[in-house]
C-alpha cells in the first residue's frame, strides 16, 4: 500500500456544535453561504462535498440531482445523516483525501471548503480531486490565507516570525496549514484548472467588530466586498471557482452510487455489492458498507 500523509481526523468531535452552532461563527456561515451561492452551478449531476463534516453546507447543493459527502470521521458523516436524514440524493463516504475510492472522471462539480488547511500535502490532495472529476467540471476550493492582514501587520510590529509573503505553507498548529494564494492558484493551473472567479471571505472576522453588529449586517457588507478579491486577497479565507480543462472525450454520467466506485487499493472498478461490504474482485479488498456509510479507510 502506498504511504499517504497524515490525515486530520474529527472522530468523536462535536465540531458542528461547538463550533458553528454555539461558536458565534454565524456571520462566518453566512458569508460563507454568499459565496458559494454565487460560485455554484446552478444544476448538476453529481457533487462531490470533500470535508463535507456534519453537511453543514450539503443544503446549499440543491442545484444537484446527488451530492456524495465525504470525509475520514464516522462521526461527522452520522451527525450529517441525522441533519439532512434519508434520502436517495446524498451518498455517504468515509474515506483519506490521498486514496479516493471513486472511478475517474465521475463527478461534474466538487467543494472543498475548510478542509484544504489540514492537508499535508495540499498539492497531493487536489490531484486526486482532478482524477475525480470530469472534463469541464467546476471545483469550487476555500483555503485558508497566510497573506491576510492581522498575519501582515503581526509579522511587521515583529510579533509573528513567519513570512506572510513567502510560497511555502505555514502549519501553525499541527495538521492546521496557511497557504499563499498563490501558490494555490499555482498548484491548481499546474494540474489543469483555469481560476474563473476569486472571492475574499470573511473580511469582518474580529471579535469586536461581531459583537457591535448583527450577523446578518455584517454578511450582507461581506459579500458586498468579496468580489474585490479577484484583485487583492487580505482576507483569511479565500473562495475560488476553478474549472478542469475540457476534452472532446465525454462519458456518461454514473446511474448509481455503485457506478462511482473504485477500489482505492488496486483502482479496479470490479467491486461487488455485497450486502455489508464492497467486494474487489481484483485484489479482493473488502470495504464496509455499515448503517448507511461506505467506509474505504481500512479493510474489512
């Protein structure tokens, strides 16, 4: 098996409450909500929601007919099925970012919001999302800035050494990473992505100013300023709208959630429903299907 870098796991977290819904992050929500309702499609096939946590965001997807959730807790994926409850629409995957377990060229649109500053290898991880997707999809990616304004003036007044301007990642928690724009934007030409669109978020993200004023003031004046980030990029989040390059070659689109699947062992596409688990064919991996969950992150 090949060596993948660490993955930030949330098993067990209580992230989505203590964070989102009891955390004052409701104006973070909200601008959040601003952006990628300007980013989306409109309509789609197939989604792909990687970080997806608890589906906090898997609402917004309306446009599309199935949104696959993925993310490395259990837990997460649970309390996203208790949020958003049965539906043919929402498949549910536990799976590492560095060994997706889908064919190629499946999906037509993927997300992945706060969820690229835990990558190790963040270069690593969005090639494997390209393999994913199919010629012309949108991948819509949030990142964490290191070139934001608080880091800039820090790092003047000498109460912060690491360089706002410099390429390189910065991990200033363990498995929690900053990135220059970029580089990002680099990472994402370099693997075939044209930047259609650049969004600054969350520009009103001091305690002070969220406490003076209303969630709502304060998203509205968001959104009003974040189309300024297809010039400057301060603040520290950034939204971008990429789409892969586009092919004459078009393939249909997966009937099923068995028609996405590959084994991310040996990559074979012969798996066999098996009731409680996937069954490889070719390599004869067994990967569990438990209480509405494929999980691909070990063997069964």
């Amino acid at each position: 098996m090949t060596t993948t870098p660490p993955v930030c796991d949330y098993e067990g977290s209580d992230y989505q409450r203590s964070f989102w819904d009891q955390g004052g992050r409701k104006y973070e929500d909200l601008s959040e909500a601003i952006a990628l309702q300007r980013l989306l499609p409109e309509t789609g096939h197939w989604m792909l929601e990687l970080g997806a946590g608890a589906g906090r965001n898997t609402p917004r997807y309306s446009g599309f007919e199935h949104v696959v959730l993925l993310d490395y807790s259990l837990t997460q994926l649970e309390q996203a099925q208790q949020r958003l409850g049965c539906s043919h629409r929402f498949v549910f995957v536990a799976a590492d970012i560095y060994r997706l377990p889908f064919r190629d060229r499946s999906f037509d649109a993927a997300t992945m919001i706060r969820a690229l500053h835990h990558m190790a290898d963040a270069p690593r991880a969005l090639e494997t999302v390209k393999k994913a997707l199919r010629p012309g999809a949108v991948f819509i990616l949030e990142f964490a800035n290191k070139k934001n304004l608080k880091s800039i003036l820090r790092y003047w007044f000498g109460r912060q050494e690491w360089n706002p301007f410099s390429l390189e990642a910065v991990e200033f928690v363990k498995l929690n990473f900053n990135f220059h724009p970029r580089a990002v934007r680099t990472w994402l030409e370099e693997l075939g992505f044209s930047v259609e669109k650049v969004r600054t978020v969350s520009h009103f993200r001091m305690n002070l100013v969220k406490r003076l004023f209303p969630a709502q003031v304060l998203a509205a004046l968001d959104g009003f300023f974040q189309p300024t980030g297809a010039l400057v990029q301060f603040t520290p989040s950034v939204f971008l709208r990429a789409r892969l390059k586009s092919t004459a070659s078009h393939h249909e689109y997966p009937r099923s959630a068995m028609e996405l699947f590959a084994c991310p062992d040996c990559r074979s596409e012969n798996l066999v429903d098996e009731g409680d688990h996937l069954f490889c064919r070719e390599c004869s991996a067994r990967w569990t299907f438990h209480n509405g969950v494929y999980d691909f992150r070990l063997k069964k």
